[in-house]
C-alpha cells in the first residue's frame, strides 16, 4: 500500500465511524416505534430503548433548538474538520486511533445536527435498582473515551495539553452531571440537555 493511501487511512476510520452513527440514528428514528421504554424492574446496566431527542450541545440552555445552539455546532463542525485535517499527515497509531475515534464521535454529532435538527439517544443505561434511567448514543461514548486520550497524545506542547485536557474533561463533566443528576434524583439539571 502506497504512503499517499495510507495516510488516508485514519480520516477515514473516523467519518466511517461518524457515517455509522448517523446510520444507527436514522435507524431508531425511523423505528421509534419497535422500541418501549422499560420497565424500572426491568431495568440492566445498559439496554436499548425508545429513543429521546435533545438538540446537542454542552453548556447552553434550554431544550428547543434556539440560536444559541449555534455556537455549539458551528463548534463541532470546526473541530470535525480540524481532526480529519489533523490525520491527514503521519502520526503515531495512539494519536491516529484516538483522533479517529474523536472524529467519529464529534462528526457523529454534528451529522446528526445537520441531518435531522437533534441528536437521537438510544442507549439507556442505569443502576441496577436505581428508580431511574439516563440515555445517550454512540458518539456520546466515543467522545467520553477518546477526548482524554485525543487531548494528552495529540498535542506535543503543554500549553496546549493541558487546556485541551480541562476542556475535555469539562464535557465530560456536564455530561456525567446531567446523567447522575437524573439516575439520581430523576430530575434533569436546568442548562443541561
């Protein structure tokens, strides 16, 4: 395999991965009515259900898409560019993996955004006994893996690691807020979507 096809390799693997939860998203929309809600008793660590929409986005308010979603996604389209830009040129295989991952799951998003006006969440998971469930998708979880990884390997200087590191884990932590908020209590912190 020749250098100039190799190095298209990893931007690949993430708008592949990206193109797959976009699939999976219109899959649940378009059979939104195959799948129940559980029953709390019934209730495993992670289970599909029927899916819920928000309109994306971390650190905005409200639960309608409203201009000030835009920032957000203008946001993810940038960074989705700028991680396919970023595997384009040779790197190690962890900075490769964990940019591709990222990729799949900001592109996710933002294909998700673009396509259809919301993010589809489908997977539930939940405590076992706890009274109440949370729902997330495919990118959610790419973006909880890899961010951390993607933000210590793929910068070389500290400057730029270790505000990249806080921002990540930032997401990460609205994120983990709003879900153990409502595994919790069952209630869903304002701001938070």
């Amino acid at each position: 395999m020749s250098s100039l096809n190799r190095r298209y390799i990893w931007p690949i693997i993430g708008l592949l991965l990206a193109i797959f939860n976009l699939a999976i998203a219109y899959y649940f929309r378009d059979n939104t009515s195959q799948f129940t809600f559980p029953d709390i008793d019934d209730l495993n660590w992670f289970f599909l259900s029927e899916p819920v929409f928000n309109w994306g986005g971390f650190f905005v308010d409200g639960s309608s898409p409203t201009i000030h979603r835009l920032p957000t996604v203008l946001f993810l389209l940038w960074a989705s560019i700028s991680l396919f830009k970023y595997l384009c040129h040779d790197r190690k295989r962890i900075q490769q993996l964990s940019a591709a991952v990222l990729l799949g799951g900001l592109g996710g998003l933002t294909l998700d955004i673009l396509a259809f006006g919301s993010v589809c969440d489908w997977l539930g998971f939940s405590v076992p006994g706890a009274m109440f469930y949370s729902m997330l998708n495919l990118s959610d979880l790419m973006i909880l893996f890899s961010a951390p990884v993607a933000s210590l390997v793929c910068f070389e200087r500290w400057l730029f690691k270790a505000p990249a590191f806080m921002f990540a884990m930032a997401v990460i932590g609205a994120n983990t807020y709003y879900h153990i908020g409502y595994l919790l209590f069952g209630i869903q912190p304002e701001g938070l979507s």
